[in-house]
C-alpha cells in the first residue's frame, strides 16, 4: 500500500468499522501466525487452503507453525482461549486482519491480502444467519456497489452431507475412473468439494445432479426458509444457488455469497456461512456460529474500476514564513493548528518564500497561512484559500478556530 493508495484503505476500513460497530461488534485481533494443527482440524487436510496454499514453517523450538491463511479459526480459538463466552449470550467480533495464501499472484489477488470479517458466536437461531448476510450487503452499499444478490444455500447437518456425498459420488463414477488417483483421493475424502470447483470438464460432469437442498433434513430445510424471509423482510435481494458451498470442511447448514451486477462475469464479491461444529472442533464445547470474510484488495480493485473511491483529503494548511524572523511564529501556529485536529504543514528548510509556495501548490493544501514582516508586526495572519487566491487577514490567535470551522 503506497501513500497515494492509503486513502482508500483507510475509507473502506472506517466504513466498515463504522458499520460493524452500530451493530453491536467488537474488535478482535489476533496473531500473524498459528499452530498449523488449528488450520488443519478446521478447514479440513483435503481443502486447497491446507493441501496447496499454506505457508507453514517449524520454529526453533520445534513448534509446526502456519501463517493464517484465513481469520474465522484464529477468532475462535481466541473466543475459546479467553473464555470469551464465559458471560454467556451471544458474542459478536469484528476484525481487519492480513491473510497469507500461496497462490500464483493475480490482480486483486496476493500471497499476502488482507480481510474484513465478522463473526456471530453463540447463536443457532436463524436470525443470527440473515444479521451476518445483511451487515455484509451493508457494507458493500455504504461503499457504493448496487445490484448486489445475495446467492444463498444449505449443506444441511451430518445426515444430508453423508446422503448427499454418495449421490456426488454415484453420480460422478465414470467421470473419477478417468483422473489421476490423487484427484480421485481427493474427491472420495470430501466429494462436496467437486460442487466448488471452476474446471470446465467437471463442471459439465456435474449436469444433472440433484440440488443438495433436496437432501436437506427437516430443520435445516426450515432454517434456510426463516432465512429467505428474514431477508425479504430486510429488503435484501438473494437467489438459492445450489452450487455454492464453500471451500473449507467447517461450514454446516447455511453458506452464502455476495454478487454484484456491477462486475460482469466475475461477479462475486465474498462469502461466509454458518460453523455450528468449529469450536468442537478445537477442543471447545458444542458452539453455534456464524460468520464472513471480505477481501479488501478484491473489493478496492472493484471500487475503484467503478470509480467510486473517493479522493484524498488534502492538508488543511501550510504556514508559510515570509521572513527568516517569522520562523518562530510560523512554528507556533503549526502546533495551534494541529492541536484543532487539523493537518498543518510547514517548510523545515528555511526556504525562500518563493519556494515555500511552490510547496504549497504540491501539498494541494486548501489554505496558505502567511506570515510576513506586516503580518509579524500587527500579530495577524494572510489566509489564502488556494482554490480560489482570495485571501483575508485574521488574527494569529484566531487563525486555528477560522479553520476549524471551515473544516
């Protein structure tokens, strides 16, 4: 991230933040860096994230460590850990947080990225499910993004899956029997990862397989429809998309991404879902949750394509000394003018004053503040409003409470 660019990060994060906040969250940060054992007990050893894009290392004193390929385990291995649950009810977390996968570099796509993510901890009810889905359309309408549509399924409990992973299987026979035995492993050990994947060949294989809602059990059938009218209720456009489901082993029931018609043919923006079994699965006790994770690089590359990331303010000010005696002076209504919580600039050179405007043109700053033998005298200042060149004299003690209102 270069200065030029911080700006934007800056907005996206604050926008979130502000969105995560009025709903009751609170932030969470956890390490760079994890037991790998957390990664491979939640998002499964046959996930790609486990098998293919880890970055994992073995530390001095002989500790098998991975950095975090994704931030819902860390969150919840810290829920766990700090007994952050002790008081009971529900827990809700926010983070931003840097990611680590290896994969081959993209635009929008890095070995290191960064994620916004919410989590839902304690909670099996299915209002739960649709806050996590309508804070996340939220977020992306605050920034800009319309068209978006919710594209929403169920992988229902254990029973659906195992029903469900024989008729992929039975199904998918022939097509395996020509592919190499690692791919065939790979599929036998979790064949619901079939249904994620982007290869032509085993996409047009899968036609004429049975929507996995078919096979869902009673209640997750009666979730998933409290869901679709809770967000009809919130006005929040969505679609059942049988062949979303995740690429991680801990999601259950409910998995959902974002779209948006802005984007064309690669139109998804995030996704989440519920992980009623993760916490189990970490050595916790049986805990219902749910949550998302946004990539901020993807949707900062989609913003600004759209160009809707907005400019960077810039500097309210530059005191400028118009003799070498004003320095002080100059110094002086710097600090006053930043005590305001405002920028204020100076020149630390002692340039001529010819040169300090054109320092002033670079920094783009709204107002010149000048301060020159008249001015030093009469214990004024010469504000000039750069966008227009009109200028007014204040006095100097009045000068950071003339800005502050014009902020």
């Amino acid at each position: 991230m270069l200065p030029s660019q911080a700006h934007a990060w800056h907005w996206v994060e604050s926008s979130f933040s502000k969105l995560a906040r009025s709903y009751g969250y609170s932030e969470i940060r956890t390490p760079m860096f994890e037991d790998i054992e957390l990664f491979i007990r939640t998002s499964g050893e046959t996930s790609d994230v486990v098998s293919k894009e880890m970055y994992e290392f073995v530390d001095r004193g002989g500790r098998r460590l991975s950095l975090k390929p994704e931030g819902t385990a860390p969150a919840m291995r810290s829920y766990l850990e700090h007994s952050l649950g002790a008081a009971g009810g529900v827990t809700r977390l926010y983070y931003i947080t840097p990611v680590f996968r290896y994969n081959r570099p993209a635009k929008g796509r890095y070995r290191q990225h960064h994620q916004t993510g919410l989590e839902l901890i304690g909670s099996p009810a299915p209002e739960a499910d649709a806050e996590i889905i309508e804070m996340t359309v939220r977020h992306f309408q605050a920034l800009g993004l319309k068209e978006l549509e919710v594209q929403l399924n169920s992988i229902g409990r254990e029973a659906c899956r195992l029903a469900y992973r024989e008729a992929v299987l039975n199904h998918m026979a022939s097509y395996l029997a020509g592919q190499s035995e690692e791919f065939q492993a790979t599929a036998q050990k979790n064949p619901l990862r079939l249904l994620d994947t982007k290869d032509p060949e085993t996409r047009a294989a899968l036609e004429g397989l049975p929507p996995i809602t078919d096979y869902l059990e009673p209640e997750s059938k009666a979730r998933l429809e409290a869901i679709e009218r809770l967000l009809g209720e919130a006005g929040i456009p969505y679609r059942i998309s049988p062949d979303v489901v995740r690429g991680l082993d801990y999601y259950t029931e409910t998995v959902f991404e974002i779209t948006s018609g802005d984007l064309g043919a690669q139109n998804s923006l995030c996704g989440g879902g519920r992980y009623d079994n993760l916490i189990k699965d970490i050595g916790g006790p049986p805990t219902p949750s749910v949550g998302v994770g946004m990539g901020i690089e993807r949707a900062l590359l989609v913003l600004t394509e759209l160009g809707l990331v907005p400019g960077a303010e810039p500097p309210m000010a530059f005191a400028v000394s118009g003799v070498p005696e004003a320095s002080a002076s100059v110094r002086s209504l710097a600090r006053e003018v930043r005590g305001q919580g405002l920028a204020c600039l100076w020149d630390v050179e002692g340039k001529t004053i010819k040169a300090q405007m054109k320092q002033v043109d670079r920094s783009k700053v709204r107002f010149a503040l000048i301060v020159g033998s008249d001015e030093l005298a009469a214990g004024t200042v010469s504000i000039r409003e750069m966008a227009t060149g009109e200028q007014v004299v204040v006095p100097a003690s009045e000068v950071a409470a003339w800005l502050d209102a014009r902020r």
